[in-house]
C-alpha cells in the first residue's frame, strides 16, 4: 500500500448520496440479500443509497469548504419509489446492478443538478457528461458480468430526507462508507 509523503495532504475517497429511510434501507438490504446473495459473482453494496455526486479523491483539508457548499442547497423532501432493476452502463459489459427510481415531480433530478451545479462552480466536481439516472446501487459484478432475471422490489413509495457526504474506504471485500457529514432536508 502506497503511503503519502509527511508533506502531502491526506486524501478521502468521497461522494454525496441521499441515505434512504431506515425502514427502506431495512427492507431493500433484506431483498438484496434475498434475491442477490447466493450469487458469487456478484458483491452487495451496503448501505443502499442514491448518489447524487461521486466526487473521487479529495484533500481532506477539502472537507469543511465540502460541507459548506452542500449547507447551502436549499431542498425538500423528495418522494420517490422504485421503478425496477437496471443492469449499469446501458451498453457492454455491466458493472453495476441497480435499481431504478421513480422521480414523479422531478425533484431528485432538481437536488441533484443543484449539488452538480454548486460542487462544479467551487471546483470540488466536474460534473459527469451523461445524463444523471435516479437509481440506487444495490450491487456490483465482481467483474464485468451480464443481466439476468432479477424480481422487482416491492418497497412501496417512500420520502428521501437526508443527504449526506460519505467517504468510501476501499476493501477486499467491498468498499466501506462511512458518513462525514449530514444534510437534511428543509
């Protein structure tokens, strides 16, 4: 494992993503255990959770000026429900086993370009090119694998009331998230 230098900054791996209410995280880790945990091909992302911005590596003196900019989104809770699976990116060889949202009033898109925007103009984000899709990750191929029959979800439609700057520690296992710094909605 490479080490930073005594003088170079330390650096987080970091993203921002609304955290979904407990009783929807409970039921859909259960799904995902239920419908994905018999597959070696694949490794379950815990917690579920909606990104809104991965940001990648970031000082950690980054951090306070990070926390500022995502104090200033002004948001309302935002419903949602869950559409069906999605097998990530669209095209080749899938990486990522999702689950797709329903975003009626179009307000995660709305908190989402609004992180984008803000992050972007502080110079914390260069915002992806392709067109941001409302999903939640729920796990990942160990390596680039295919769709397959998967059952829908069914978690009724739920209120999504907090975002929050995770950092993501890399692990043979699995990435880990861990919360920095929580934002709720207005």
């Amino acid at each position: 494992m490479s080490r930073a230098a005594p003088d170079e900054p330390r650096r987080l791996r970091l993203f921002v993503a609304c955290a979904l209410p407990p009783a929807v995280q409970q039921a859909l880790e259960e799904w995902q255990h239920r419908e994905l945990g018999r597959r070696d091909d694949l490794r379950i992302v815990a917690p579920p959770h909606l990104t809104l911005a991965f940001l990648g590596d970031v000082d950690a003196d980054r951090v306070p000026e990070l926390e500022g900019v995502l104090a200033s989104v002004t948001w309302s809770a935002a419903e949602a429900g869950f559409k069906g699976p999605v097998f990530l990116p669209a095209h080749g060889r899938r990486r990522v086993v999702a689950l797709e949202l329903e975003d009626a009033t179009g307000s995660l898109r709305d908190l989402q370009a609004a992180v984008s925007s803000r992050l972007a103009d502080a110079g914390l984000y260069e915002p992806e090119t392709r067109r941001w899709l409302p999903h939640v990750t729920v796990a990942r191929f160990r390596r680039p694998g295919h769709p397959f029959s998967l059952q829908n979800v069914n978690i009724g439609e739920f209120c999504v009331v907090r975002m929050v700057l995770y950092s993501s520690h890399l692990e043979p296992t699995g990435a880990v998230h861990t919360p920095l710094a929580d934002f709720p909605a207005s």
